[in-house]
C-alpha cells in the first residue's frame, strides 16, 4: 500500500503543467491596453525571434512617444502588456529575416487586441 502512495506521488510531482511559452513586454505607459501575438509561417508552424516593433504616440496631442521592441518565444508568441488607454492607434510591424507584415490597433476601440499573423 505504501508503495502505491508513494509511486503516484511521484508520478504527481513529475508532472508539469504545460503553459504556453509567451515572451512579455511591460511597458508601464499608465494604462491598462495590451496586445497579445501568435506569428506563425506560410506552413502553419510557430515563428521564433520575429521581431514585434510599434511606436506608441499617446499624451496630450500624442506629444509623448515610446519605440517598443519585442521578439516571440519558441511557441510563436508575444504579449506587449501597460500600453495606455488613450493613444493614437498604433502599427505593428511585425518582421522575421526577409519577411514582414503590419497589423493595427486603435485602444479606443480594442483595448486588449490579439492578432494571429502569418508571414509570407
């Protein structure tokens, strides 16, 4: 009896919770806004070290700018959390090697955005 308590809390403790693998970015630009990406290739497969690159313009007139540079994890995903509530809607580009493609959003209108992108 001992043996089979022992033998399953083994197998318990052995036993990983697979999360997926997410790089973030804090950006603490006061607001609560994020942006969540899966960049995948032609064939469907995740893309590692894409770069996610944006220029945040928010404040007063959008007076205030932050460049932000994120690259994806091994699963192909990044999240890019503390964007601010108010800013002009921002351009995604999104890169790897010779690829690259652009994706928007506008916080007024979807605060947490999340974007699937395939690089062709």
């Amino acid at each position: 009896m001992f043996v089979v308590v022992a033998l399953t809390a083994v197998l318990l403790a052995s036993q990983k919770t697979t999360e997926p693998d997410v790089t973030v970015m804090k950006a603490n630009l006061g607001g609560s806004c994020s942006s969540d990406f899966t960049v995948k290739d032609a064939a469907g497969k995740p893309v590692y070290a894409a770069s996610v690159h944006v220029r945040v313009r928010y404040g007063f007139a959008g007076v205030k700018r932050a460049d932000l540079e994120v690259g994806t994890s091994s699963d192909g995903k990044a999240r890019i959390e503390g964007l601010p509530d108010k800013a002009k809607p921002m351009t995604y580009d999104i890169s790897k090697d010779d690829k690259k493609t652009e994706v928007t959003q506008d916080v007024s209108d979807k605060c947490r955005a999340t974007f699937d992108v395939t690089l062709k």
